[in-house]
C-alpha cells in the first residue's frame, strides 16, 4: 500500500518532539507522539521525565474523544508489555479507536519487538512502519546505543579557530566562539545526562559546566572529571572512557587530553566541531596523539550529518560510521 506524503511530515514532527524528553526520560526511550485528526494535530506528546507517562499516553489523553479515527504517529513502536509504572501503549491506543498507527522504528525491547505491531494489526488498526526510522533512532541514540551497544552515547565537542586552536599559546581561551555558537553548546549540554572534562581544563578554567539558558537551569548535567586520582566535591572521576557506562550519554567537553583519549579508545559516537573564523597561530592544538599509524586509517570514519552557521561560526556534526 502507498503512503501518504504526509506521513513522513507529521512523523518528523513527532521526532523533533521527541527530542524534548531527552534526556529526562531515562531509562526509557525518549519517544514523541502526534495524534493527527482531518489534517490537523488533535494531541501529542513526549515521554515525561523519570520515563512516565509514555508519549502515546500524554497524546491521547490531550487528544480526549477526537483521537476515535484518527492517526497516531509514534517514534517507536508502542509498547507491548504490562508495567506497574503504567498502562500498555499499544492497548491504549485500540482502546481510544485510532484508525491508523504510522511508526518510525521498531522497538528493540524484546518484550515488545514487534508484538505491538502485531497487537495493532490483529485488532483491525492500519499499522506502518519504517516511516524515517533512521532519524526517529538518532533522536532516541542514547538509549539506542544502551540497548544496542549496552554502553553510553558520547558527544565529542570541539571549539576551534579556523587553524584547528583550542586556545592561545599561554592557555587563554575565552572566548573562541560567539553568542550564539555557546548558546547551542548550552543547549547540547541539557541534552546530555553528564558533562566530561580532563584535569587540564579543571585547573585552567574552573568551569561550571551548567545549563545557562532561561528554562533550562534544571538540565545541568552531572559533572565528570578524567583523571587517575580523586574529584573534587561535586565532581564524579572516571579513570578512563571505559568507565562512564552508568549512565546513557556522555558530552565530552574539554580539553585536548580528554578529547584524545576518547578518540583513541574509539568511544565518540558524535562529533560537534564549531569553528571560528579566527587565526591563532601558535596555540595549544585541539587535538594530541589518537593512535593513528596510518593516514587510510583515518578515512570513512565520519560522515557529515548537519552543517549550519551559528552568528560567524561554522558548526559541523559528524557522526562515527561504525558496521552495523
């Protein structure tokens, strides 16, 4: 059967919503949800924080009586399986009488996996899957790789001049990028569970690491700091890149030890590089040695996934390419 063009439309909607509860949705997926009516949004809604309600839940219950016929437009696949927290999303869905369920991705979970597809389809709903799948798991990438990978996500952020300097020669690096570049570097920090620097960056610069934009003070992340010996109050050490896993998503932030030993360990799953268009000369390099022996080596393993001015500033997002 043909899809309607709108299809991919409204679900890109619901992906840019679901992108609102990460991520304070841990340990649940951050989905998003639209309940779409004659053309027109009857409900939507985003997995809450601590992970309740799910997205179909807050969806459905903003969309009241309108959501009978109507088509909901998940993320991710609605849940399958009875939970103390909260009613089944799939049966909720039949329930308020939903003509269609348009679905981005399939739900890796195994206690749903495909089962409230099925659920769905047994129950007479019109169920279609695969609608930007790709976009709907990087929205969700840091529970993706959790249940993938077993393992947190890490953002790698690089602020740079145009020479590829983190800083002057004599450690002064503030600041490097304008207003509006910070700006969305704040913004990636509310998007992460904990923020990472290496001793170095302690020491030079003493940063808070916290969410400076209004609304937004209460997404600070935990602070992590890359070291052999102990932290300060406050901070939390980790010895290695090996040893962040207990929580879903890591923003490497400073300096260029830091950045070096995840790289080296292989551990950046996104790359934000914002360049200013200034010329140091003489600086301190954004990057040390990260275990390259080979220049072919170090091809085909970043693809460009977004480009954007930021005021004067150049931001571009990699993302690593990794099989399967």
């Amino acid at each position: 059967m043909q899809r309607p063009p709108a299809d991919a439309d409204w679900m890109a909607a619901a992906i840019a919503l679901s992108r609102r509860g990460r991520p304070t949705a841990a340990p649940n997926p951050n989905a998003g949800c639209l309940i779409v009516k004659g053309g027109k949004v009857v409900g939507r809604g985003w997995t809450q924080s601590g992970g309740r309600p799910h997205a179909e839940a807050v969806a459905l219950a903003a969309a009241g009586d309108a959501a009978r016929g109507a088509t909901a437009y998940v993320t991710l696949e609605p849940c399958a399986h009875a939970s103390p927290r909260g009613p089944c999303c799939t049966d909720t869905l039949i329930a308020a009488g939903v003509a269609r369920v348009v679905i981005a991705a399939q739900d890796p979970d195994p206690r749903t996996d495909g089962q409230g597809i099925a659920r769905l389809r047994a129950a007479g709903i019109e169920a279609i899957t695969g609608v930007l799948a790709a976009e709907a798991r990087a929205a969700m990438a840091p529970w993706w790789t959790r249940q993938a990978k077993g393992r947190a996500f890490v953002t790698l952020k690089l602020a740079t001049s145009l020479d590829g300097c983190i800083a002057m020669g004599d450690g002064s690096s503030r600041w490097i990028t304008g207003e509006r570049a910070r700006a969305h570097g704040h913004l990636e920090r509310a998007q992460h569970q904990a923020i990472l620097v290496g001793r170095g960056t302690l020491v030079a610069d003493n940063p808070s690491l916290n969410v400076r934009l209004a609304g937004l003070e209460g997404r600070s992340p935990t602070k992590l700091l890359l070291t052999s010996g102990s932290a300060l109050e406050g901070w939390t050490a980790v010895a290695s890149p090996d040893a962040i896993d207990d929580v879903d998503s890591v923003l490497v932030e400073g300096g260029a030890g830091a950045a070096s030993a995840f790289l080296a360990a292989d551990r950046v799953d996104r790359l934000l590089l914002y360049r200013a268009p200034i010329l140091i000369g003489g600086g301190k390099p954004a990057l040390g040695d990260i275990g390259l022996t080979d220049l072919a080596d170090a091809h085909g393993r970043w693809r460009l996934t977004d480009s954007r001015l930021l005021g004067s500033d150049r931001l571009d997002v990699y993302e690593r390419v990794r099989e399967g």
